[in-house]
C-alpha cells in the first residue's frame, strides 16, 4: 500500500515535456528544442528559408524554400511556453529567415514533424 502510494505522488509530481527556446545576446530566439516526443517515424532534416507561415490551433504549417524545391513542415507549439510563443513569430518563424529543422515523418509523402528548430545565420 505504500508502494502504491509513493508511485502515485511520483507521477502526479512531474511536470509535462516543455520546449526549451534557446536565446541569442540581443534577446531573440535562435533554437527550439524538444518540441514532439520520441517517435517510431524516420528521423529527417530540412533547411531552407521560410516562404510561407500558416498557424493552426498549436501548429506552425512552415514551407522551407531551398534552390527552388519546397518542404512543408509541421511545428508543434503545445509544448512552448507562453512567453516564448509571444517571440516565436516576432523574429523566428517569419518569411525571409533562414532555419534548419529536425523532425519525424511516418510516410515519405508526408509533412515532416519538427522535434528542433535552429536559426541559420
């Protein structure tokens, strides 16, 4: 009985999963990290600069633009923190910067789901 008791004062302590937005000296987000959880998709990677930004609900729907070829990319935002998520389009997810992304696709026609998100400077 006390068993039982230990574990579900352990698991109702932890915190959900939060993004970690990594921050430049000027104050603006350069890197977001742990946006989805692990996953059995394939892992992919993309960069290119941001032609496109459409928001729906806690998802970021971001087309990359790299020599003339297109990738669309899901960004998760359930995980970032309000703060940050008030940044986010200020000066990160907006036309004409350049990003690297990191993420999962189950389907090689599908939308690549991102877990990372860095700046290319």
């Amino acid at each position: 009985m006390i068993w039982v008791a230990g574990l579900f004062c352990s698991v109702s302590g932890q915190k959900a999963d939060q993004a970690v937005a990594t921050y430049s000296k000027n104050g603006r987000i350069i890197g977001v990290t742990n946006l989805s959880g692990l996953s059995d998709c394939l892992s992919r990677s993309s960069y290119g600069t941001v032609s496109k930004v459409k928001v729906d609900g806690d998802v970021a729907r971001v087309n990359l633009r790299d020599k003339k070829v297109d990738t669309e990319v899901d960004i998760p935002l359930g995980r970032v923190a309000a703060d940050d998520r008030k940044l986010i389009f200020r000066n990160f997810l907006s036309k004409k910067v350049k990003l690297r992304v990191a993420g999962y696709a189950c389907k090689p026609e599908d939308s690549m789901t991102a877990f990372s998100v860095d700046r290319i400077y």
